[in-house]
C-alpha cells in the first residue's frame, strides 16, 4: 500500500504562500503596492483593505499613488498607512496620497535581513511540523498492520523528497528576497 501525500503537498503550498505573502508585505526601497495589502482601514463603520477603497499605482520607483474613491477617506487612509509603521512617509495632495520609500542604509537592510531569516526558519517549522504529522501517521498505518515496513521506509524517503522539495522552494524565495532588499 502506498501513502497519498496530497495533504502533505497542500499544506507545504500554503506554507510556501504564506512566506510569499509575508515577504511581498516588507518593503525593500522600492515600491511596491503589497506593502499596502497588509493595511486596514475604517471605512463607514467598517474595517476594508486599502485596495477596497482606492486605486492603487506605482508613480515612480520610489512612490505609490493612493488615489480614494471617496475624497473623504483620505484621512483614514493616511492615519492607517502611519500607524502600521511601516518606516514610510505619507504626503497628502489634492488626487489623494503619495507613499513614499525611503532609501534604505546598510543598518536597514541589515535589520531586513534578520526579518526575512527569522520569517524563513517560521516557515521551515512549519514543514518541520506538517512531516512530524504525516509521519506519525504513516507509523500508525503501520502499527495497525495497513502498511507493511518496506512501505512505510518508501513513505519516509517519499516524505524527505517532498520536504527537501519545499524547502528548496522557500529557500529560493529567501534568496530572491534577500538579493531585493541588498540591492
């Protein structure tokens, strides 16, 4: 009998989403409109993302134009964008906002860098994690006499290849983060 390891595959693609995300959300000097992603703002009583409530475009490659729907949300926007200390600087013009990325010093990248390591070994737990799981249940397929011990040795090294596979996957992540953010 072998082991379907969809689950195990699904769940290293969420990981590996979820190190995307939080690295697409950290900004590198240069803008880009997921830094924004992670900002939420009240808009008539309720919390929206900022992409729900105004247009959001690259005008150079230092700056990000907000432009609200409702003029009336400006304030809003900016108190938000402030407040998610984000190290970005907020100028407020008659279109809307204008996001504006600071260059970045060696200390700052340095500082990065920590992050985007320490948001890497988070995602490496988790696969850690998610082996541990399919793992253990592999040893009870086999205790419960469903899988015989050639199978679950096959299962174990099936296992590695995968994790081995996902990790490759994050570290490639890492590695194009990281050479962003040096510049």
């Amino acid at each position: 009998m072998s082991y379907n390891f969809s689950q195990l595959k699904a769940e290293l693609k969420k990981v590996e989403e979820w190190l995307a995300r939080e690295y697409a959300g950290l900004h590198t000097g240069r803008a880009t409109p997921a830094v924004l992603d992670t900002i939420i703002i009240d808009s008539y009583g309720s919390k929206m993302p900022i992409k729900n409530v105004a247009s959001i475009n690259i005008e150079d490659p230092k700056t990000i134009r907000v432009s609200p729907w409702d003029k009336n949300q400006v304030k809003e926007i900016e108190k938000a964008v402030n407040t998610a200390n984000l190290g970005l600087s907020v100028t407020v013009d008659k279109e809307g906002l204008r996001v504006i990325f600071p260059q970045l010093t060696e200390e700052t990248r340095a500082g990065l860098v920590k992050i985007l390591k320490a948001k890497l070994e988070e995602a490496r737990i988790s696969a850690r994690k998610e082996r541990e799981e399919i793992w253990n249940d592999v040893g009870r397929l086999e205790k419960d006499g469903k899988m015989s011990e050639d199978d679950k040795f096959r299962a174990k090294d099936e296992i590695q290849k995968i994790i081995d596979e996902a990790n490759n996957k994050l570290e490639a992540l890492f590695a194009k983060k990281e050479k962003e953010v040096m510049g």
